[in-house]
C-alpha cells in the first residue's frame, strides 16, 4: 500500500483496527433484522394468560354501621292502597309502622292516597323508618320525619317547576274522550271550554271530526307532576271554524282570553248555563208538550242534567225575580244591561241567600237544577229574552266585550305571536300526519 505524504506510520494500524472493530460490531445486528424480518406472524390468541387470585384485606366494618346505613326507596300508589300496606313494602319494622300510623291518623292527607302518585321513603338495612315524604297534589306535600324517636310533621313549602305542554286531539265521540286520549288533565279541558263558552255551546255543536290544539302551562314538584296550569294558547275546530284564543295580562294587571287580533273572547253572555250536560230539547216553534200531552211553542231550551247541577248566570245582572211561577216551577230571572233578560226555571233549591235585587256576575252560582212546575224529570229550562220576547239562545247574537285596547296592541303581539306559532306548527304537524 502507498503511504501518503506525510502521514505517519505509527497512525495506520490504528485505523486499521477500528474499521475492522466497527465491521465486526454490525456482523450481530444484521443479523437480528433479517432475524425480524423472517419471524413468523404471531397471534395475541396464541399468548398464555395467567390468572392471578389475591387475597386482599378488606376494611372492618361494623354490623350497626351497616344496619344504620340509609336507603331511599319509592313506591305508586296502587288503587285500593292503604299506608299500612306502602309501609309493608317498604320493609318497615313493627314498631316504626305502629309509631307511624298512630300520628298519620291525625294528617288528612294519609287518608286520601291518590293513586299513580310516589311516595318516598328513607329506610335503614334493619327496617327503620327515618323519613316519608308524599305530594298528593297541588299546593301540598307531606313530610313525616324521625326526630329523637318521634315521628313529627314538617311543613315544607313546595317549590313548583314551571313547564310548557303542548296537546292535540280530534273529536270522536265527546270533548272528554278526546281529551283523555291525548292526555289532556280535566282542568285543562274544563279551561277549553269556559274560553270558548261564548262562541260554542259544547253540549249542542260538537261534531265527530272536531279537532283542537293547546298550549298550557303544567307544575312539577320534584320532577313529579302537581297539576294542570293556565292555557297560554288553544284553537278549537269545530264544524270546520277555527277558534283562537291566547292569553294576555296587561301592565294594569287586567288578564283574559283573546282572539290573535285582539278581539276579546269573553263576551257578555255565555252559550249555556251548565259546563256539561245532554241537551235533550232544543228552541223550536212547536213540540209536542210531555206533560200537557199537546203541540205547542218552546221558547228555550233545556238541558237535561242530575238534580243538583249547578246553575250559572249566563252574564252579569241583577236579580229581577227569584221564587215560584206556574208552569216553570222555581225560576230565576235576570235583568242584564239594555234590553236582555234570562230566566232559569223548573230549579230544585236557589242559591242560598239569592233575594230580589242582589246583583250578580257571569258564572255566578245562580240555582241548582231539579224537575219543580211542569217537568217530567230534572232539567235546565233556559230563556234568552230580548225586549220580553224569547229568542234562541243558541242563534241569536250576543253583545261582545271590550277588546284589547289600542295602547296596548303593540305588547300584545309581542307576547302572543310566540303562543300562535306553537299553534301553528303543532297543527300542521298534525294534519301532515293525518295525510
């Protein structure tokens, strides 16, 4: 080999060395790569899996610790039950249930269990009974707790949850079916028809096909429903006319059900007396009498109902004439502003203290329906007079009532076009359904 000028001769066996060192060095890992590179595929099912059991010391517990530990358990109401027999499924001891029961006989609300509703109870592993807590509805709630041995009433008040429901339903047999069926609370519906008491008369017009949509407030307590609120908005279909009501409450504090134009609802008269009931005669110029077996004219109508139905004034007035006439039995008449007079007759008792003269407003108690004069059996004999002269209740049109006032339309839509729209897509999603 030429050696470079230069370069000393003691430096070449020294890199000579540490070339071959290096060279020698990589001979091991080459290997391990193709090693690598031609190691079969291996399968995780293929790896054995040990298991290992361990003892392991728990901490100690004591028996009373565990036997104090509390529980909350809920039970519904069945129908038919009885505290007795929540307290046995909730697994309470003998002498809690004997404690428990003797000061829940003194609280109304134990002897009036609302089926459907929970109750709540706090309970220990060795049955005591610490707390039971029960909402039988609306403003109430009961709440019985454990106190140095002592089961002692706690007055607790009820904060409620506000919530909005929408609902709708069609008419196939009768307003109530309907509503049932959608799941609409009684009150709601008795609400429906009292907005629309001026305009339709639900004994009479209702039609199969009928159909209606309504927004309402509903009250919770605890998650668990308290009752059935105010509608904020409803429309009612009935023989094809559409109905519309929202409600509004002024800054004067002045609140009502109005049409979505500002058209107050409330007119001066109701369509009927009673909130429900079978009409079993209507206005005709001629019937055939079932008491004096001849034709003759019926200027009114009557609504066959219970002995015992309330009777309500149809608008506000002043007692013209309260007592005994011949044919009518006993009769309330009314004198209403202008020309209109009603008349209530064939009455089992009148309102009690009801004189000549007394004033009243619409919806007033006014009477209670009964068979007096000449009845075959209890009704509602209904007069709508104009100038002395009976005209159909059910046809004639009714004085309407303030509407919103013009100051005030501004707010009005800006508080109800919310209440509308929900109507609207609700109905439409509805009829969408029904194509």
């Amino acid at each position: 080999m030429m050696k470079k000028v230069g370069e000393k001769e003691s430096e070449m066996p020294t890199k000579r060395y540490l070339r071959w060192s290096i060279a020698l060095a990589s001979l091991p890992l080459f290997g391990m790569v193709a090693a690598f590179g031609i190691a079969p595929d291996t399968s995780l099912k293929d790896v054995p899996v040990q298991q290992v059991i361990l003892n392991l010391d728990l901490p100690e517990t004591s028996s009373s610790a565990i036997a104090d530990t509390t529980f909350w358990r809920q039970e519904r109401i069945q129908r038919g039950d009885t505290v007795a027999a929540l307290l046995s499924r909730f697994e309470v001891n003998n002498l809690d249930a004997a404690n428990f029961l003797h000061e829940a006989r003194k609280i109304k609300a134990m002897h009036q269990l609302v089926p459907g509703r929970i109750v709540h109870a706090q309970t220990t592993a060795r049955g005591e009974l610490r707390m039971l807590r029960y909402f039988p509805g609306g403003s109430e709630q009961f709440l019985m707790e454990k106190t140095d041995g002592a089961f002692k009433l706690i007055e607790k008040p009820i904060e409620l949850e506000k919530h909005v429901q929408m609902k709708s339903g069609v008419i196939d047999s009768s307003l109530f079916a309907a509503t049932d069926s959608a799941g609409v609370p009684d009150n709601v519906t008795t609400q429906i028809v009292d907005i629309f008491s001026s305009d339709i008369d639900f004994h009479r017009d209702l039609r199969k096909g009928d159909r209606f949509t309504v927004v309402y407030e509903s009250l919770h307590n605890d998650g668990e429903l308290a009752r059935a609120g105010r509608i904020l908005a409803v429309e009612f279909v009935n023989q094809g006319t559409s109905y519309k009501a929202v409600y509004f409450q002024a800054d004067d504090g002045n609140s009502g059900y109005y049409a979505p134009d500002g058209k107050n609802l409330r007119k001066a008269f109701l369509r009927s007396p009673l909130e429900f009931s079978r009409v079993s005669s209507g206005f005709s110029s001629a019937r055939f009498h079932p008491v004096l077996q001849t034709w003759r004219a019926h200027k009114g109508v009557d609504y066959a109902a219970p002995t015992g139905t309330i009777v309500k004034a149809t608008a506000n007035g002043i007692v013209a004439f309260a007592g005994w006439q011949s044919g009518y039995g006993n009769i309330v008449i009314l004198q209403h502003q202008g020309q209109y007079t009603t008349a209530y007759g064939h009455l089992s008792a009148f309102s009690k203290g009801l004189r000549k003269g007394q004033r009243v407003s619409q919806s007033d108690v006014i009477g209670y329906v009964g068979a007096t004069g000449m009845a075959t059996g209890p009704h509602l004999h209904y007069e709508f007079r104009v100038s002395g002269v009976q005209r159909d209740p059910l046809r004639v049109a009714m004085p309407v009532a303030i509407p919103i006032l013009a100051q005030n339309m501004t707010i009005f839509h800006e508080n109800t076009r919310p209440l509308t729209a929900r109507l609207d897509m609700l109905r439409n999603t509805n009829l969408g359904s029904l194509d």
